[in-house]
C-alpha cells in the first residue's frame, strides 16, 4: 500500500474510510445518516465514505430502513463474502472446524474423523477446510487463512512443533510451510491451551484478571499462561507442558503408580476415580464426576498438587480449571481447589472454572481470525481521495 503524507486529503479520506469500516463491524449494517452520527462527520462525508468502500468491495447495500416520510433509507453492511478463514482445532482422532468471517457470524462446526495411516499436515487441514466450507455452504475459493491448534508445543518462529504424539505425519520441521505451499493459504498454528487461554481472556471469566493461568484437564494435561493479556510461549514454544514433569512425593499416598502429572491427572486416573467400567471412555463418564463427593475431592487433592509449581513462580491473580475434566468438575471442583490452596501465600487468588463453553480453542483460533480478516480488508482500503 502506497503512503502519503499525514494532513493530506488522500490521508483524511483514507482514515475516515477507516473509522466508517470499524463502524459498520462494531455496529452491523448501517445507514448514511447513522454512520454520519456515529462518526461525527457530516452526512455528505458519509456518503464518500460510504462510496469508497462500496467502490473496493467492502462493503454493500444490504436493506432499507424506514424514516417516515420520504424514500427509505439504504442501509450498507459489510461483505463476508469477499474474505473468509477457517478455525481448526485438531484432536487425537477427530478434527473440527469452522469458518470465520470479517463479522464473525456464528457458522457450524464440521468434524473429520481421522486415521493415523496416510496422515499429513496439508491433508488434515484441505479435509477440516472443505468440511468447514461445505457445512457453512460457502465457496471454498473465499477462504485466505488458517488458524490451527494443535496438542502439540509450538515455536512459531521455526516452524518446529514437539511433543507430537497426537500428530501422526506431521513432522517436527515445517509443518506450517507446507500447509501453505500445499493449499495456498496464510496459515498460524498455535498450540490447543494457549487458544483456549486467548479465549478466556477474552470471551471468558478471566476477562479482568491481571494474570491467570488456565490448567487444561482431559485425556491430556497442559497450562495456558497469560500475563497482563499476553500469552507466554516460551522460548521453544514449550511454556505449559506440565503433563510431562514428574510429580512430588507427596503424590504417593494418592496414586503410588503416578510417574508424572499426566499419570495423576490425565484421562485414565479420573477414570478410575470414576470407578470406570472396562472398554468406558473418559467422555462418557465425566457427566458423573459433578454429582460424585468422594471423586471430586479427590481430583481436588490432585489438582493442588498440580497448580503448586505454577503458584509459587507465577503467582497468578487466577486459576482457571479448563479441559473435559475441568468444565466436568465445574464450581464445585473450583471450590474445592480454593479451599486447599494456602490462603497466607495466595490471599489473592482466585479459581474458577472456564466460562468459554465447549469449543475453546475454536473460539480462540476464531477471535485470531477474526483479527486477520479485518486487517487484510482494511488494507485494501484506497488511499485515493
């Protein structure tokens, strides 16, 4: 994009172009005179404005409004036609997907069932595209970008991902360069709780913590640590990986099996603190743990053993409880947790459980989305007068 100098009246019309835009995303479709009040600007600047974004394909007539007497009024909204992306969330055998607009309208959610045989990175993503794309009925051509969320550690800078092991086929080196190359999309892969944290802050009960950490706890166990809004990655993407770290000794008189807290917290021991059934898996017992005393106190006991590393480097203002197991538990394991963490170290703390409904890290990936698309059309915003 061309650049001209600030106080010209190609830089006004283009910043006044700007503000009409993010107007119509905040506000939905909207007419001349109330974009002209909304802005402050007069009714004929409303209509240039109007006319150039009309002119760049950003936004159209999408109804009229009455107003009395006199013609009704056009009202513009803008296009979700012109740039979509689709949110991926991959599990260990399943994917979803959904697509995202510049408006972000609610679409469905598609799911692929995956086959550890023949996988590939640009496979599982073309297959969670054209799901998403077919479940939304919309042109698989509009679709720019991609983000992901993967069970994996993710260092973004060189396209590296560890601890794969529900990843079969994709390969430690350059899984995103390939998508790309393959399918001709931007792409960002992040990892699964480090989306669901972004969506916590935002969308979430940690809205207004000055810092939180959110404990995933499912078949897998992972931390999504944010600091005054910014999530911590870590230097190789590594941060929260807390599945694989031995547990202490005063883990032994819970589950002397445990070797790490995936032993003591991941899906097979809540299972059979559940009393399981052979062949029963963890998504169909875990409707039982919210009316289960014995279980929930017990997965309590755990829990604090978990968070009591994060709590002594971190000292976050919250605990979210996240994941399966931690929506499961719900207040009453929140309770539980708050009530044996020591409140002379952490009189400040506070546990919740995770206020971002089924779907974390497609919120996430979906709200990141949402950022992309609206940058990429404001770009194409003209900077003629």
């Amino acid at each position: 994009m061309s650049q001209v100098d600030p106080g010209t009246p190609a830089w006004l019309a283009a910043r006044n172009d700007r503000t009409a835009f993010r107007l119509l995303l905040e506000h939905g479709p909207l007419t001349r005179s109330k974009l002209g009040e909304l802005s402050g600007l007069s009714k004929p600047t409303a209509t240039q404005m109007l006319t150039r974004l009309e002119r760049v394909g950003l936004i159209q007539p999408v109804g009229e409004v009455s107003g009395g007497r006199g013609p009704n009024a056009v009202s513009y909204g803008v296009r979700t036609d012109r740039i979509t992306g689709v949110a991926v969330s991959i599990l260990a055998g399943t994917i979803h997907a959904v697509v995202v607009d510049a408006i972000d309208r609610e679409h469905p959610i598609a799911q692929v069932a995956t086959d550890a045989a023949g996988r590939t990175p640009e496979g599982d993503v073309r297959s969670a595209v054209r799901a998403a794309c077919r479940a939304a009925g919309i042109d698989e051509s509009t679709v720019s970008r991609v983000v992901i969320g993967v069970q994996a550690a993710v260092f973004v800078d060189g396209d590296e991902l560890s601890f794969t092991d529900t990843l079969p086929g994709w390969p430690a080196l350059g899984a995103r360069h390939r998508i790309e190359e393959a399918l001709g999309l931007t792409v960002t892969i992040d990892n699964d709780v480090n989306l669901a944290a972004m969506a916590e802050r935002a969308a979430g009960v940690a809205q207004d913590a000055s810092s939180f950490a959110l404990f995933w706890i499912g078949d897998g166990l992972g931390v999504g640590v944010d600091l005054g809004g910014v999530v911590l990655h870590g230097a190789s993407g590594g941060a929260g990986e807390i599945g694989y770290l031995a547990v202490p000794k005063g883990a032994g008189k819970l589950a002397p099996e445990a070797n790490d807290f995936t032993d003591l917290l991941g899906g097979p021991a809540v299972a059979r603190l559940l009393g399981g059934a052979l062949g029963e898996s963890l998504t169909d017992m875990l409707p039982r743990l919210a009316g289960d005393g014995t279980a929930l106190a017990a997965l309590a006991d755990r829990v604090v053993l978990a968070i009591d590393p994060l709590l002594a480097i971190l000292d976050p203002a919250m605990i979210v409880l996240g994941g399966p197991t931690g929506l499961a538990g719900g207040d009453r394991l929140a309770d539980l947790v708050a009530a044996r963490v020591d409140p002379a170290a952490h009189p400040k703390l506070a546990v919740r459980t995770s206020g971002t409904g089924a779907q974390p890290v497609l919120l996430g990936a979906r709200q990141q989305l949402v950022h992309q698309i609206r940058d990429q059309l404001e770009a194409d915003i003209s900077l003629a007068p």
